[in-house]
C-alpha cells in the first residue's frame, strides 16, 4: 500500500504543475532563437541580355574601293582578274594611248601657236600698231590653249590604273576593248590595310539587343 500511495501523490503532483499552464493558453509558448542563415539575393526579369541569336554572315574587307580611268577611252589591257593579290602601285589596266596621244600632241600644238600669237601681238601694240583690245584677245585665247593641253596632259598622264595599296581583286568590271567613260569603274580593290569585317543580315530587334563584349 505504501508504493500505491507514493504513485498517486506523483501524479497528483503532475496534474497540479499542469493545471497554471493550462490557464495561460492565449500566451505563446516561448520560441528557441533560429540560427542565422546566409541570404543571396538575385534581380528576376527578362534574360534578353543572355538571348542567344544564330544568323549567317561573311567576313570581308572593311574598305572596297572602286578603280577607275580619270578620262574617257578604250580599254588596251586589264592585267589582273579577281581574286589576284596586288602590290600597292602595281599596274593594273591601261587604255589606248593612240586617241589619247594624239589628242595632246594636238593640244600641245594649239598651245604653241597661240603663245606665238599673243607675243606678236603684243609687240605691235607696243608699236603702236594695234589696239589694246587685240593684246587682250590674244592672252585669252593663249590661257585657253595652255588649259586645254593641261586637260590632255592630265589624261594622258592618268590613261592607267595602278593600286593604290595592297590587297585582292575582288571585282573585274571591264575588258580589253571595251569603251569607259571617265569614273567608270573597271576593278574594285579590297585593300588588306583596312581591316576585315563580319557582316551579318540582323532584324532591327537583334541588332538592338547585341553589344560588344569586353
């Protein structure tokens, strides 16, 4: 009887412990203080900057240069084709001199004659023979001969293309033979001292989400 006794007056006691907590019910039971954990923060949106765009392009030269005769004429040669590599100043076409000579000779002729005019003119004014508007007529015409033999000159001089730098040919554009107006181009040169480029067809959208990377 007295193991029975001393139970029961433990559970009295339990009941007893029990009864005060059981009356605070709209207080919170007290928390155990969490552990401090590590936070990454990250900015959500659209990936545009990351948005990967496929497209096909072709690298070429940064500088295509069109060559061209400075005067009319008939093509004598065009020593290169496409895809021949060049040196700066090498000869690349000519025109036929023949028209063009002849047309200088001439000018050159024209020239002489009017200078030989003006200062006969010029001493009969300075006789006293002649009026001053004869001398004035006669310097105009000898400064429109000297220009014109400038201009036949200056064509004969520039009757050939040369290179202006290294590089390929890229284009062919006339043959022997065959007649060009001054600023026709005959060649188009890719010059290698320009630089190559990547040159790709990109909607306005692409284009505008690309940039370069460092």
């Amino acid at each position: 009887m007295g193991w029975k006794n001393a139970r029961s007056a433990a559970l009295l006691a339990v009941v007893i412990a029990a009864v005060p907590l059981a009356g605070c019910g709209s207080e919170a039971p007290p928390r155990a203080e969490a552990e401090s954990v590590a936070v990454t923060l990250h900015r959500v949106g659209a990936q545009q900057a990351g948005a990967l765009t496929r497209a096909t392009g072709t690298v070429r030269l940064r500088r295509e240069t069109p060559l061209a005769f400075l005067s009319d004429g008939r093509v004598q040669t065009v020593a290169v084709r496409a895809g021949d590599q060049v040196g700066a100043g090498q000869l690349l076409a000519t025109l036929d001199p023949v028209a063009i000579d002849a047309a200088a000779t001439a000018a050159d002729v024209r020239a002489r004659q009017a200078a030989a005019e003006l200062r006969r003119q010029q001493e009969l004014y300075r006789r006293g023979w002649v009026a001053k508007a004869r001398v004035e007529s006669a310097e105009a015409a000898a400064a429109a001969a000297r220009a014109d033999r400038s201009a036949a000159q200056f064509q004969q001089r520039f009757a050939r293309i040369t290179a202006p730098t290294g590089g390929i040919i890229l284009a062919r554009q006339a043959e022997p033979g065959q007649a060009v107006a001054a600023g026709t181009p005959v060649l188009v040169l890719g010059e290698y001292s320009s630089g190559f480029v990547l040159r790709v067809p990109m909607s306005a959208a692409d284009a505008g989400r690309r940039h370069v990377a460092r």
